[in-house]
C-alpha cells in the first residue's frame, strides 16, 4: 500500500480523496494555486505544496509543478479527480516514466475512450449497443448531408475530441445541417484543438443512464448499477439519482452484465464510467468517462462502498473488496449540485460566505470545500457542493432532499439552491416522469432560460 498520494484536484473532490486516504492510513498532498492558499484541501492535507498562479493551465494543469511537488514531498502516486487532468493520457503516460502511480486507469484506456469514435468502435466490439451514426468521422459538409438523409432527421454532430457539452450542435432538418455542421466544427478546433466530427441520429425523448463499473485490470470487472442523469441543462448534469425510476431489474442486469463484461474483456483496472441515451426499452452507448464521476456519491449509498478506498486499494495491486454477487442496492439516493451561480442566467457568482450550515441527519451528506469567511475564487467552476440524500425509498429520499435544502445555508453568495425547491414542486419529478430535454423547456417556461 501506498505511504503518501498527492491529490491533484481541488475543492470537494479533493477533500473527498484526502479523507479516504486519512482513513487508509495514508499520508496526502494538496496541491494549490496561490488563489487557493486559504482552501479547504489545503487545511485538510497533511502536506500541501503552491504549484502556481489562479490560472488552471499555470497551476492545476501543469504537469510539471505536479511532478515536481510528487518529488518533493515523496508522494508515491498521484488521485487526480474528475476534471483537470483526469482523462489526460500523456499525464499518465508521464506519471509512470517517473516512477509513479496513476490512481486510475492506465494511458491506453484513456486513449481508447477519449476519442469518441475510437470508443464507440471498441464498444461496438464489445457488445455494447450504440446509437446508430457514421462509422467514423465525417471529414465533409456533403457526406454530413447524405448521412442525414439516410438516416433521417434530426441527427446530432458531435466533435470527436468534446465533452461538456460542447462541440455538439442539433440538425433537426436538412436546412439545419450546413449550420450545425460547421459550429460544432469550429467549437471542437477551439476547445480541444481538433475539428473532426461524427453524427449519430438525434433520439426525440431519451433518458441519459450511466453505468457505473469497476476493474481490477487483471480481467476482472463488476458494475454498480445505473444512475439516471437525466435532468440537465446546457449537457451539464444538476440532478442524479440512483436507481433509475424508469429502470428494470431486468434491464439493469442485461445492460450491467454488458458493460461489465466490456471491461474485463480490455484488462480495465478502477472506477468508470459508461453512459447511454435510454429510450423504449433499449440503451444507446454514448461515451466511457475514464474515471472517478462527480455524481459517484449516490452509487456508494445505495451500495455502501468506497469508490476511492477500492480505486487506492486496485493501484497499490490489491484485489477489489467485493464481487458482483456482494452488490445488493438498499434504497434510493439523489444528488443536487450546487452551483454559485445567479438564476435564471446561471451566471458564476463568486465571493465569500457570510454564512455556511451543512444539513444533516440521518441519510444525509454535503460534499463540499466551503466554511465561513471563504472566497470562493472566480478561475474556477461553480460548483461548491453535492448535497446527497439516501432514503428506503424514491420518495423518502426526495422527502429528504426537501428537509435538507431547508437546513442549507450558504450566505454572500447566489447559489442554485432556489432551482431545486421548485424543481421539488413538480409532479414530473416525483413520478420520475422526465427526460435529457426536460429541464431545458421547465427553465424555458419557468426562469426564461433558454
């Protein structure tokens, strides 16, 4: 087992990986940028180490601060989070020419996934149900058009390199195709620095499941169920829950044994990610996110484990903790994010708490790095805490994220907070009865967020 790890994240998800490590028994590092000398990751570690300016690309993103602080602090591996340099394979690739451990996956299967279409063909591979689409990239407007014929609109353009939400551009007709084509181009050359395309056929009414799954990289696999994410906006998930109210029994061991399966079959070693579009009874792959998820708090209430105990334990060599038959869900869980954000443009609202009360009680968690007198920083993102609820079942859980929001405070700044009690007032949430576009039109008629 490890003796020291160096965290190279910041705010809730760094705290998060500290207090694992802390109840492992191991030393950790925080890194920092001078913008957040004063963090809470900073208090909490055992040792912490300034690796820049605010700028995320001086400080959170340089490789070469990270490495350097893994040197002086003697941290023998590296838990990156979500976010920053998670998904990045040349990080990895780095990390082990020094001698040192990634706390994820290794570089290959970051590769494998990043690239969307990559991905998509490995998974087809694999079994794993796709959305149908092109076969590859689409290199020319005119091939964009023909394959919106053939497969009939609305189709979605999608830059191979994307993510959070960006570079994806809806074609409802084949007026729209020219427009939708060229701007997700553009946005995938000015965000991830390559403009290649794909297009996979628009689903109408979809609900966005995620599979979670585990790997010990030695041929072993196990998944934990699904968590429904369906309610977002912009493609930015706000509110997860696990199980998923639209979810059989059935469906959930016909598609966990599936992607299971997918991952022991390519040696796939800590936690993932698999996410589809799910609408009539069939899921549709979408991508893979190649580590630890924002929203993984509801999966371990629901199954009671550690997802970053069991991602140290598998890097240091160790075998998992547990095996499919060992899973058994127990209740139902929710998970809000709270955002410092201004309704209803959603506009980043930073500066300092005034006032900060965690709720509590029983089924109760609140995953966050503020505390009172804390700036919140504006070169980062909005988020500032997870407010995660467990109940027996799907309506005590919501009764309880109802409870919980009351007993919230967070004074000085605009949060989203206001979002989730009248989200809480709608009859589609109680029944479960809403898809990915269900947010976007409630904002639209509710907030005039479009």
């Amino acid at each position: 087992m490890f003796n020291k790890i160096l965290v190279a994240n910041r705010g809730e998800i760094a705290l998060r990986v500290i207090r694992a490590a802390r109840e492992m028994g191991i030393a950790s590092v925080a890194v920092h940028s001078t913008a957040d000398s004063d963090a809470m990751h900073v208090r909490m570690a055992d040792e912490s180490v300034c690796i820049g300016p605010p700028s995320s690309q001086d400080s959170y993103l340089s490789v070469p601060a990270i490495i350097a602080a893994c040197e002086i602090t003697g941290a023998e591996a590296i838990h990156p989070g979500y976010g920053f340099l998670s998904e990045n394979a040349g990080f990895v690739q780095i990390i082990e020419d020094h001698g040192l451990t990634f706390i994820g996956p290794t570089a290959e299967h970051i590769r494998m996934m990043g690239d969307k279409i990559t991905a998509k063909d490995t998974m087809k591979a694999l079994g794993v149900p796709c959305v149908p689409g092109s076969d590859g990239g689409v290199a020319t407007l005119e091939e964009a058009q023909r394959l919106g014929a053939e497969m009939g609109y609305p189709v979605i353009i999608k830059a191979t390199a994307g993510g959070g939400g960006k570079g994806m551009k809806v074609a409802e007709s084949a007026a729209d195709m020219e427009r939708a084509y060229r701007t997700a181009r553009a946005e995938g050359k000015s965000n991830f620095g390559n403009d290649e395309v794909y297009i996979e056929k628009y689903l109408t009414t979809p609900r966005h499941i995620e599979i979670q799954v585990f790997g010990d990289g030695k041929g072993r696999a196990v998944h934990l169920g699904e968590r429904d994410c369906s309610l977002q906006r912009r493609h930015q998930k706000v509110f997860e829950e696990a199980p998923g109210p639209s979810i059989t029994p059935e469906e959930r061991a016909r598609i966990g044994k599936i992607c299971a399966d997918a991952c022991a079959n390519i040696n796939y070693i800590g936690a993932g990610t698999i996410e589809f579009l799910y609408e009539n009874g069939e899921f549709y792959f979408i991508e893979m996110n190649t580590r630890l998820q924002v929203e993984h708090p509801v999966t371990e209430a629901i199954f009671g484990v550690d997802l970053v105990r069991e991602q140290i334990r598998v890097a240091a060599g160790l075998p998992m903790t547990f095996e499919q038959d060992d899973l058994t869900i127990n209740g139902h869980s929710i998970e809000v994010r709270i955002n410092a954000e201004k309704l209803p443009n959603f506009s980043p609202c930073p500066g300092k708490i005034t006032q900060y009360h965690a709720p509590g009680g029983l089924g109760v968690r609140m995953d966050s790095a503020l505390y009172d007198g804390y700036s919140i920083p504006p070169y980062y993102d909005s988020l500032i805490g997870k407010l995660i609820v467990h109940g027996r079942d799907r309506p005590e859980a919501l009764a309880r994220l109802n409870r919980a929001l009351g007993e919230l405070i967070v004074d000085g700044v605009d949060t989203t907070v206001p979002l989730f009690h009248a989200l809480l007032q709608e009859k589609d949430i109680h029944t479960g009865g809403y898809n990915i576009h269900w947010l976007e039109h409630w904002l639209e008629t509710n907030l005039g967020d479009a």
